[in-house]
C-alpha cells in the first residue's frame, strides 16, 4: 500500500468515526503513520481529501449499482433494489450525506454536482417509470416529487443522526441496526405509493 492509500484508508476510518466535520487532519496523518506536512503535500485539505474518496465510491459503487438494476425489469423493483444499495453505502460512509449536500449547495462548487452519478439515474429510473406508467403497471405519480420524496427519507435519518440518537437514546450499533430496518420500511412506501388504485 502506497502513501496515497494509506492516507485514504486512514481517513475513511476518521470520517466514519468522528463524522466529516469532527475529523482532523493531524488524526488522519497520524493513523496513516506519516506527519501532517506529508498529508498536506497529497491533499492541501480537508475537503480535497473527502472529495477523492467520494469520487473513488462513486466511480466504483453506483456504475455497479445501475449495471445490477438493468436486471430488474419493474420500476418498483428497480427503485426497492436501489434503496437497499444505496443505504449500505450510507450505512458504510455515514458521513457522506452532509458533506455533499454542503457541498452542491456551494454557488462555486458547479464542477463537484457533474460528478454525482445522475447520468444512470436519468436513463434507468425514469425511462422505466414512464415504460410502467403507460402499461399501467404503477399509479400515477408525480415523478419528480417521487424521488424527491424517496431520497429526502433516505437522507434525513443520516443528516440528523447525533440528534437521532441522542433524542432516541441509542449508540452506533443501535443505530446501524435502525437504518437496516428502514430498507423495508422505506420498501413499503414505494409500493404503496406506487400499486395502482384498482391493483387487485
């Protein structure tokens, strides 16, 4: 392992741990086992090194995730398959939520937004709504508000989690175990929300 990713795996251990806005660069230079002023000569800050794991997450996990929902060839299932995926990526990297959102809402951070993967989003989730919609295999929603409504849900618990636990009264695990339990709640939203009125 070279420098590089000693310092990216040290620093996905800080962000899990201490959260994007806790983690310090001298604790990330330390567990890498070389000294800040080398960690600085890699990544000048902070946010250069959490943009290139979350660069490296995303080249890797949602290409895959959107080649395996290709096989699925409901818009329901397509969008149940992608929950579940897409909160075991949040569930690992819990601390990613807050540092993008903060991030694309920057007026000159333009450039991170072309980096987040809707490419696939556009091409999978819509052209299969559509394809179910006209079939009538879903009710009519709209579809905006639909995945607007699906990701805000996915989100929310991770964006408030200190507070989550704090009012719930609960640790990491417990917390961990919480999210796995979402998957199906969220699950069962989708298919309310889209199971036709006349579905027998």
């Amino acid at each position: 392992m070279n420098t590089e990713e000693k310092i990216i795996k040290a620093a996905e251990e800080v962000f899990i741990e201490q959260g994007y806005d806790g983690a310090r660069m001298q604790e990330i230079a330390d567990r890498a086992e070389i000294n800040k002023a080398m960690l600085h000569y890699y990544f000048r800050s902070k946010e250069m090194l959490f943009e290139k794991i979350f660069e490296e997450k995303v080249k890797v996990l949602f290409p895959t995730i959107g080649e395996q929902m290709k096989s699925y060839e409901g818009f329901t299932d397509k969008v149940c398959f992608f929950i579940e995926q897409y909160y075991q990526i949040l569930i690992k990297y819990p601390f990613m939520p807050f540092f993008v959102i903060s991030t694309i809402n920057r007026k000159d951070d333009k450039h991170f937004i072309k980096k987040l993967p809707f490419g696939f989003i556009k091409e999978i989730f819509f052209e299969s709504f559509f394809s179910d919609l006209q079939s009538g295999k879903i009710r009519e929603v709209n579809p905006f508000q639909f995945a607007v409504s699906v990701m805000g849900m996915s989100i929310f618990p991770f964006l408030t989690r200190p507070a989550m636990k704090e009012l719930i009264g609960i640790n990491d695990e417990q917390f961990q175990i919480l999210m796995q339990q979402r998957i199906d709640e969220l699950k069962n939203y989708v298919r309310l929300i889209l199971t036709p009125t006349n579905h027998a």
